[in-house]
C-alpha cells in the first residue's frame, strides 16, 4: 500500500530506511563496522607493492623515468629502502588496522605519504602512487572508525627495543665496515666510518667507497640490520594487546561475595577466582565475568558468576570492554542457561563442546556390574597397603599442607602449569580452607628412598556453593601403583556425606557426545567420521581416554558450550584457548607472558596455573 505525502507517492518507508540502490551502496562504500576490516586488508597489499616496489629495479620504460635524471642517486637509494620500510610497516599495521587500533591508524597515516613519495621516485608508478594516496584519505575520512585502545605497555618495549636494537645493530654495523677496512678505497677516519653506518642503517650510501664489489655487501648488511630495527620496534608497537591480569583483593572478596549467594548455580564458579583473571562487574554488582585475553581473544569461562538476573549488566560491560579494546568476546565452557543467556544477550553464537561429568554422591556406589572394574581396582591397590585420608584444608596441620604442597609441584610432569577454565592452581591459600585434600599414603618399603613420608598421590577439590565440589587437581607419584586417581575419586564420594557433600564435579569430557554416538550401532557416516577424528586426536590430547575415565563412575553430563562472534573466528578463538589451558606454546621469543608463578607453598600472590586432570587417564 503506497499513500501520497506532499503531492508524491511514497510507500510509507522513511527514507532512511529504504533500501539503497546497488550505485547507491558502492558509492557510499562499505558500513562502518566494516571499515577496519577494508582498510587492513587493502593495506596488506599496498605494503606488498611497496616491499616489491624497493626490490624490483626500477622500470626503464616509465614515462617519468627523466625524474630520476634530475634526482641525486641518495635520494633514490633512500627512496628505495624507504619503499621497503613502508611496506614491512604496513604489513604490520594490516592487523591492528583491522582489529580498528587507534595507533595503528596514527602509524598508517604517517607511512602512507612516505610510501607514496617513494613509489613515485624510486619505481616512478603513478597507479601505485594514487593507491596510495586514496588510501591515505580513505583513512582520514573514516578516523573514527579506528576508536580500540592499545596496549600501553607496547610503546615502552617498543621504544627500548629501538634503543636496544638500535645500539646493537649500529656496533655490529661498525663491526661489519672495520672488517673490510683493507678494501677500502682511501683511509677514512672513524667519525666517517660511524657517519657511514648510520646512513647505511637509514638505506643510504655513505661516502666510504670499496673494491672487488664489497660495496654491495656493506651496504646490503647494513640496510639488513636497519630493516630488522624497524621490523621489531613495529612489532612491539603494534602486536595485539595483551593486558596482565589483574584480580586485586577488592575484586576477589566481591566474587566471593557472588559465590556465596549463588556459587551452587555453576562448578566452574569458584574458578573465577584464579589470579591471572580479570573481572568486570555488572553495574549493580549484582554479577561478573571473569576472562583473560590470550592472543586478541578476550575468553571467558564458565557462566558469569552472581545473580541471574543481573547477568546481562554483566555481560554488555564484557562486550563494552572487548569493543573499545577490539578483542574478540569468546566463552569457553558455559551451561546450558548461560549460553541462552550470552547469546540472546549479544547476538553471539553458540556451539557444544562438551560435557562435564556429574557424580551424584547419594547415588555413587560401589556394588553392581557396573562398578565392577574400579571395585576390583580398588581392592587391588588397598590389599597392596595403601590407605586414604579426606579433609579440609583447614584440617591439615602446616608441615602436613607443605608437603602436599611441595609434592603438587614435584609431581607435576611439564614446566609450567596447566589450566584456565577448571583450575584454580594454588593449594593452602588462607582464603580456601574449605577447599578438600584426598591423599593416598603407604608405608615405604625397607631401602626405599622417600621424598614425601608415605604420601603417594594426592586430589585437590574446590567449593561448588555449600554443597558441592569440583576436581580441581590430580597429581600422583610416578612409581606408586595405577589406579590411584580411581582410588582417591572413590575415597572422596565415601567421605562425602561426612563433609555435607552433596555432588560432585569430576572432569570435562571434550566432544563426549560424537565419541558416544559415532560407536553405537548404525551412526551415520559423518558422526563416525567425526568420531574417527577425535580418537586420531585422542593420540596428543587425550579426548577418548578422559571420556572412558569418566565414565567409570557412572556420572550424569552436563553439556557445555562455547560462545563465539562468527564460525571464522574459531580457529582463532580455539588456538587462544589452547593457549590459556596451556596446551599449547609460542615460540619462547614470541611469548607474552606474565610473571613466574610461584610455588604453592609461596602463592598467596602468584598467577596460579591448572591442574593436570587429564593425567587421570
């Protein structure tokens, strides 16, 4: 229906609402949440152009080519080392430009003009030149697209990187001219020698001159090092954000606050109290989330901890803050009800990655077919005189916390810790006393050498509300017997009811529900080759094997999801968290990584780290 406004027919749609024209829409350009995502892409290639425009001589046939005539040669050495520069900056840049960093958009307004000025003199390409330049103004005109925050801890690296590398590129330079000091054409003073290496870094030709062609391989070197300066400082200045983890005190007690009103509604709650988390609060603070940024990703876990009702306030100061620093918002391991919650919240999408074991204590027992197998296990190791112990923190005497303190890091198998999103990674702190020790002890044979007195292995489990638990640790002595995690599961459900434990969080079980369908009887083709996958994988990650552990005790599975902007962001997403459970390791040169925690017994303060659950395997 069409209705006539002012003497026009109009069909009611406010003119701003009208769909545009396909003209229209190319005119205008892209939207403007897209514009970072445009320009970084473009620059990419404008720096690709530049990088090839400073190695491929210049073109003879150019039109222009009687500028260079009237150019001295510094001017087109200059133009062609600049034309490098540039294109490596840009290259660099492409990433922060299109995570939308103001810096990186002060950066590229900056080289632009450089890299067009040195196209025109060195490779005389007015095409590359225009390109440029329209990029140049492209970046002006859409300046508030570019409103991220960086990293402020990047510009003072990067300015004593310069320094560093600066002092260190420049003394090997010297190096590299004083040792072909015998070709050289003349004797030239040291202060020429240094004037020479501080051109040669800049892409200059300095004024010493050499014979039999060393020329080349001076000024090759020293361009080289320049290069390698610039590259690292720009590294530096505009890699991702990668802000230290902060839970002050303040926050800490606000959580535990949260927990103890509502800690029962998740098992991961309690894991939001990890030191190298941050927290933003809900502005009534009724609610939080919890994260870490890992690699641009900004990854939280678990559902957000207090009220539910308050947990939207919560997560639009998450996307608040993911917006003005351009990180991406992913949640790894939420419920059911929580990824309802994010994804209505956020427009955020979601997918099940799992499911988390569930042992009813009223409902464990030992008898029936069933249990058959960790019965017998158990038997076995308790006929070989093992016993076990089930407390309180707070029940354990110091010199017994310090040994199972010291015993935990001992025990443990890698380097550094494990864990993000089920791990706490301290034992014994003040303010977790009422966390759960399960121990397993034996008398040391005659000439057995003894670390530990007579404890074997060990379980660590935190609160989840007034009367739950979640695992949150299994370590264990290499040369005590197999099945000690069995045996400690087991000792802890039976002391269970003496501690009011009402339920249990054992392990979370990676794609548990196309392992189990893809072996039933008729799955289709694509679950078992999904299932196929997964056991393939199962040879580093150990999926199969925990699902079989857990399944030993007849739990109940509580699916778990992951919430993610776009399906192109999770290989990204997937490799932070790798990265955050510390499944995965950078390259020691391009790790970022906060202080060394320190050992349990020391970690009051410390960044904590995993638990290695999955050795229950």
């Amino acid at each position: 229906m069409s209705v006539r406004v002012d003497g026009k027919k109009s069909d009611g749609v406010p003119e701003g609402d009208k769909p545009l024209s396909r003209l229209a829409r190319i005119v205008r350009g892209p939207k403007p949440e897209n514009v970072p995502a445009v320009v970084g892409t473009v620059a990419a290639l404008i720096g690709l152009a530049d990088i090839v425009a400073g190695v491929v001589p210049r073109y003879r046939w150019s039109r222009m080519h009687a500028l260079s005539e009237v150019l001295p040669g510094t001017v087109t050495q200059l133009a062609a080392a600049g034309s490098i520069i540039v294109g490596i900056l840009l290259l660099m840049l492409a990433h922060g430009l299109k995570r939308a960093k103001q810096r990186a958009w002060l950066a590229a307004v900056v080289v632009l003009p450089i890299g067009a000025a040195a196209q025109l003199i060195y490779q005389h390409s007015r095409i590359g030149t225009l390109l440029t330049l329209l990029l140049f103004g492209y970046l002006l005109r859409h300046k508030k697209s570019f409103a991220a925050l960086p990293d402020p801890r990047s510009r003072w690296k990067a300015l004593a990187n310069f320094i560093l590398m600066g002092g260190a590129s420049f003394g090997l330079g010297w190096v590299i001219v004083g040792s072909h000091a015998n070709k050289m054409v003349g004797d030239p003073p040291v202060l020429e020698q240094i004037e020479h290496v501080i051109w040669g870094l800049f892409g200059f030709e300095g004024s010493i001159r050499y014979t039999g062609g060393v020329d080349y391989t001076v000024g090759y070197s020293l361009g080289a090092l320049g290069l390698l300066t610039v590259a690292t400082t720009a590294y530096l200045a505009f890699r991702p954000a990668y802000p230290a983890p902060v839970l002050t005190e303040e926050d800490e007690d606000r959580l535990r606050e949260l927990l103890a009103k509502h800690g029962e509604r998740d098992s991961l709650g309690h894991f939001a109290l990890r030191r190298d988390k941050s927290v933003v609060f809900s502005p009534s603070g009724k609610a939080a989330v919890s994260y870490r940024v890992v690699s641009g990703v900004m990854l939280a876990s678990g559902d957000p901890i207090g009220d539910v009702e308050a947990w939207p306030g919560a997560i639009e100061q998450f996307m608040e803050l993911a917006k003005r620093h351009s990180w991406t918002p992913a949640v790894a391991g939420c419920s059911e009800t929580g990824g309802e919650v994010w994804t209505r919240e956020t427009g955020l999408d979601a997918l099940e990655m799992g499911d988390e074991a569930i042992v009813d204590v009223a409902d464990f027992s030992l008898s029936g077919r069933s249990m058959r197998n960790v019965r017998q296990m158990v038997k076995r190791i308790e006929r070989n005189g093992y016993s076990t112990k089930v407390r309180r923190v707070g029940d354990l005497s110091p010199e017994e916390l310090e040994v199972v303190q010291k015993a935990a890091n001992a025990w443990r198998d890698t380097e550094d810790e494990r864990g993000f999103s089920m791990a706490l990674g301290r034992i014994g702190d003040p303010k977790d006393l009422d966390a759960v020790i399960a121990t397993a002890h034996k008398d040391p044979e005659e000439g057995e050498e003894v670390a530990f007195g007579d404890l074997k292995a060990m379980q660590h489990y935190v609160p989840w509300g007034p009367e739950g638990s979640s695992l949150e640790l299994m370590r264990r002595d290499r040369s005590a017997d197999p099945g000690m995690n069995e045996l400690l599961i087991v000792a802890f459900l039976q002391a269970a009811p003496d501690l009011k434990i009402k339920r249990m969080s054992l392990n979370f079980a990676f794609f548990r529900s196309a392992l189990e369908r893809g072996g039933k009887l008729g799955a289709g083709p694509v679950v078992r080759i999904q299932r196929t996958v997964l056991i393939f994988l199962s040879r580093w990650f150990q999926i199969e094997s925990l699902y079989k552990f857990n399944e030993k005790f007849r739990p109940r599975w509580e699916p778990r999801f992951i919430v993610f902007p776009n399906s192109r962001d999770l290989p990204r997403i997937g490799f932070a968290m790798m990265q955050a459970e510390g499944f995965l390791e950078l390259p020691r040169l391009l790790r970022r990584r906060p202080a060394e925690p320190k050992p349990y017994a020391q970690d009051e303060d410390s960044a904590p780290a995993q638990s290695e659950v999955t050795r229950a395997a």
